[in-house]
C-alpha cells in the first residue's frame, strides 16, 4: 500500500509505504482531524515518521492496489 500526502503551499507531494491497512490510514487521520491535532503524524514500514501540520494537509490518496501498476523486468 502507498499513501501520497498533499500540503497546501507546497508543489510536491509526500509519498509514504505506511503498515496496516487503509481504513487504517483513514481512521487515523479522520480522528486526528476531528480531534483538533495540531500536527498528523505518518509512520511508513521502516520506522519514518513525517508529521504534517494539520491546518495545512491538502489530501491524503491511499493507493491499496500499488503492485498493479509496478513496471519492471522479468516473470510475473
């Protein structure tokens, strides 16, 4: 699973591989937001964690089905 975060003001976006599954994802940033947390804190599969600040996250795109549209060589 691949998540794409955007920030308002910012031309990039943060791509993240985080553990669990999407409602996951979801959950926990639906409950940060209604919470009022200052920052949304996002921790992929190797340990990272990327805070954002909640007044400035754009978007939140949870792709569950990345290994589709990998390009690569060799058998499938």
């Amino acid at each position: 699973m691949e998540i794409r975060i955007g920030v308002i003001y910012t031309p990039k976006e943060l791509t993240l591989e985080p553990a669990g599954t999407p409602d996951d994802v979801v959950k926990m940033v639906e409950k940060a937001l209604k919470d009022g947390a200052a920052m949304i804190w996002f921790e992929d599969v190797k340990g990272h964690k990327v805070g954002v600040p909640a007044d400035k996250l754009g978007y939140v795109e949870v792709d569950a089905d990345e290994a589709a549209k990998r390009v690569g060589f060799g058998s499938s």
